[in-house]
C-alpha cells in the first residue's frame, strides 16, 4: 500500500495510490495523522489505507500538496557513511559500527515544497537515501527479527549544509537547517517491497543530471543491522525514522565542488518506491 499526508484547498487529508489512481479522505484527522496511526501500531496503518481506498475521493496529484508523512516522529536516526563508495570519498574509513547523527522534525518538508539555501551558506549539499519508518517497539531486537518491527519505506533528500557540518567534529548543525530534509511523498508498506527495502535502484539528479547512482544492497549496514545495532543502544519507537545514510557523488567531493543553488530542482528517486521532487530556493 502506497500512503501519503496531502492537503488540497488547505484541509488536510490522506491518499492512497494504486494502479487505477490516487483517491484521498480529507479533513478527518484520525485518518491524515500517520504518526498516530503508527504509534497505535498493529494493522492501524493498513486500515486507514484500506478505509480510503474504499471511500475516498478520485483525486489527481497536480491537485495535491504533499505534506511530510510523519512530523511528529520520536527520533529521526540518520546513517552516515553508510555506503563504501561513499566513505571513500569523503576519505573515511568503513565504519565498523553505524555511524550516527539526528535529525530534528523541524527540518522536514514534503514533495514539492523547496529546499532553502541558507543565506549563510553557499554549500548546500544533496544526499539522496531511503528510509525505513519503525512499527513496532523493542530493545535488544535480534537480527532475525528486526524487519518485523518495520512498517514501511520512503524517500529522503539530507540537505547539508557543508561549511556548518564540518565546523565542528558533531554534524547536527549541518544537517538541520529549517526546510532542508525532504521527506516523502510516499510510505510504502513493507509488504509492497524486497525484504528489507534491499536491491532496489536509487539515484539522485540535479537539474536533470544524475549525480549519485547506487543500489540500496550496497549498504554497509543494512535495514537488519540497523535495527538489531541500534536498538542494543536504545529502545527504537513506534514512529521512529531511519534515514538509511547516501551513495557517492555527493557534490562536496566533486571537482570542483558541486552545490545546490537558488533556481535548481533536485531529485531523489527509489526503485518501486517513489520520486521525491524539490526545487530549491534562496532563504
């Protein structure tokens, strides 16, 4: 099942995508709310999706506005490095556990919505990567049940801003700008995917250019040792978001580097998973 969070004439609502079309329920929140359907758990999430797709409206998407899925989430945990090619690139070693940093809510922005290029900044950087949205709770989840506790996948845009993640050894600062993660526009259910969301195609284009090309079987962590590392760490929430780490050709390692700047459109697209649209603006 393919959900999103839209609104259309500002009332807020749900849509859900099949073959035959989009159709949408708007203005009831116990449906449009995805952090509360996750949070209930159980087959909350399915339900709504279902209830739509029997009731909902005959929508087209140019009529819609793609909000972010989820804005409420308990944690938004980010995997840097995650990719070999990557970390080569950047002149890294392979990590040997993942490498983590955190992202705040406040950040988030939906398909469509643009990007903003700081006005302290000229190094806003593209990081296209998947996602994978926690369902179930635990602690200390073993590798064979770890895609248990997964309810779905996304697409995500990591807009760092170079000059302030590198100021410091913590990258916080970096990559939280306001209006810089873009989040979206489809959750898609584990049960329309490979296990673990694993060889699927995901690529990145700038202005029409593909500048990260990749498979998301070339992790360095997958989805399973994710969740199985983390969650020794720290109980993984219902709602909690994975932002699954980026390929190599990022435009900081490029010569000369390549940045995003007011004007652009940039592109993440994930195989059976979706296409997430930003342009960007100067703040």
């Amino acid at each position: 099942m393919r959900l999103a969070k839209v609104s259309k004439n500002g009332i807020t609502g749900l849509a859900v995508s099949n073959g035959d079309g989009i159709k949408a329920v708007f203005g009831d929140e116990s449906l449009s709310d995805i952090d509360a359907l996750i949070a209930k758990g159980g087959d909350s999430l399915q339900q709504a999706g279902a209830r739509v797709a029997a009731e909902g409206e005959p929508v087209a998407e140019a009529e819609l506005t793609f909000l972010p899925p989820l804005v409420k989430a308990p944690k938004i945990i980010c995997l840097g490095l995650n990719y070999k090619d990557h970390a080569a690139e950047g002149g890294f070693q392979v990590p040997e556990f993942p490498t983590v940093f955190g992202r705040f809510n406040s950040s988030l922005i939906g398909h469509g919505a643009p990007i903003i290029k700081p006005p302290t900044s000229d190094q806003l950087d593209y990081e296209g990567e998947m996602v994978a949205i926690v369902g179930t709770a635990g602690k200390d989840i073993a590798k064979q049940d770890a895609l248990s506790h997964i309810v779905a996948y996304s697409v995500f845009n990591d807009g760092s801003v170079r000059d302030y993640q590198l100021k410091t050894p913590q990258w916080t600062v970096g990559k939280n700008f306001d209006d810089t993660g873009a989040f979206g526009p489809w959750l898609v259910t584990v049960d329309e995917l490979p296990a673990g969301g694993a060889g699927l195609k995901i690529e990145t284009r700038l202005n029409g250019q593909v500048v990260q090309s990749a498979n998301t079987s070339d992790m360095v962590f997958d989805v399973v040792d994710t969740v199985a590392l983390l969650s020794t760490c720290f109980t993984l929430e219902a709602g909690d978001v994975l932002v699954m780490g980026t390929p190599s050709g990022i435009g900081l390692a490029r010569t000369p580097p390549l940045f995003m700047k007011d004007g652009d459109v940039c592109e993440v697209e994930i195989e059976k998973i979706g296409l997430l649209v930003n342009p960007i603006k100067a703040g």
